[in-house]
C-alpha cells in the first residue's frame, strides 16, 4: 500500500498569510494527486486533482504542485473561510489512501 | 443539480448488518466510477471500496474485504453497501463519493460527494 504523509498536522496563520501543506508518497504516484477542504461536519470538497489541476469553481488562491513522491498545497492569502482541515488523496493505486490531514487555524 | 443522498445508518450491535444506500440525481450516474469512504470520529478520512461504472471491477480496502460488498444499480441511480459481520472498528460516517469522466481521464480523485450517513456498531 502507498503511504501518504502530511505536513504539517495543524498550523496556525492568520488571515492574508500564504500557507503551504505538503504530502509525501511512500512510492512514485506520478501525478495522481489531489487535495481536499473539510469543514466540520461536512463533506470534503474536492480542491486540487493531478496534483496541479484546479477543481472547478475553486478559487485560484488556491494551486497545487509536485510529481513523484513530493506535493504541495498552497493557499496565497488566506481568506476566514479558508480555516478547515485539508486532505492529500493519491488515486494512483488502490487501495486509494488519505494522509492524515492538516488543521489550519486561526492565529 | 448534483445530489448524492445517503441512507441506512444507524446502530447495530456487534457482528450485525447493515446496507447503506446512495442515490444520485442531477449528473449521469452511469458514466460515474463510485466510492464508499468513511471518517471515524475526529479521525481521518478511509476508502473502503471502489466500483467501475458497469460493476465488472470492483475493489476494497484490507480492513473491510469478505465483509462489505458494493454494488450498483444504473436503472435507480443507485450505489449500495452492504455491511456484514460488523465490528466496533466501523464506526464512521460513510460518504458515497463519485468520480466524473473528465476527472477520471485525469487520473483524479472524487469530485461529488454525498453528506454522509453515521453507522454506530455497539452492544
């Protein structure tokens, strides 16, 4: 099974601050990757697919890089509604595998 | 515009049953390959199962392989889950999640996604 790890687990930042979320594969996934945004009690929403793809209807501070084993999610200027935890999927091979998630607050 | 509804949570008590429902509406079920995936409490996220979109493939995580079975129904625009020989580990909200054509063709992950259903397994 491919393993995927996010760093970091939380982070603190304020509002406007650009914010980067990374995940590392365990092996190549090439650019199976995608990023998501949960909010509590909700279900995550897709961000980012193909490591660099925009989701539809996603703002563009949002972007994503990498290929292979290392990723990144960025924020440019964190707006309020941007505080939630953040998911790294890869859908290279199953079974299909999460890292653990990010939790961004509120400094 | 784009619905996925879950239905069949609830409280089982160990070893029990359950078959979780997802119906769609909104979008071509059919050209969708579709997922369950479940969230523990304060946990993270877990695939559980994947089916292609004429049911010929289907796949499923260690933690729940002779036990669950998925499958769909392209005439009700529906997927399923059925639950078998239930453990306390279980415990989580199931999300169905579905894939679009053109996010597949990417290689991506899922882009609709239901609001879940809670399934509890306790005595």
């Amino acid at each position: 099974d491919i393993q995927m790890t996010q760093s970091p687990s939380s982070l603190s930042a304020s509002v406007g601050d650009r914010v980067t979320i990374t995940c590392r594969a365990s092996q190549s996934i090439n650019s199976y990757l995608n990023w998501y945004q949960q909010k509590p009690g909700k279900a995550p929403k897709l961000l980012i697919y193909a490591a660099s793809s925009l989701q539809s209807g996603v703002p563009s501070r949002f972007s994503g890089s990498g290929s292979g084993t290392d990723f990144t999610l960025t924020i440019s200027s964190l707006q309020p509604e941007d505080f939630a935890t953040y998911y790294c999927l890869q859908s290279y091979s199953t079974p299909l595998t999460f890292g653990q998630g990010t939790r961004l607050e509120i400094k | 515009q784009v619905q996925l509804v879950e239905s069949g949570g609830g409280l089982v008590k160990p070893g029990g049953s359950l078959r979780l429902s997802c119906a769609a509406s909104g979008f071509t079920f059919r050209d969708y390959h579709m997922s369950w995936i479940r969230q523990a409490p304060g946990k993270g996220l877990e695939w559980v199962s994947y089916i292609s979109t004429s049911s010929s493939y289907t796949n499923y995580a260690d933690s729940v392989k002779g036990r669950f079975t998925i499958s769909r129904d392209n005439a009700k625009n529906s997927l399923y889950l059925q639950m078998n020989s239930l453990r306390a580990e279980d415990t989580a909200v199931y999300y169905c999640a579905g894939r679009s054509p053109s996010i597949a063709a990417a290689g991506g992950g899922f882009d609709y996604w239901g609001q879940g259903t809670l399934v509890t397994v306790s005595s």
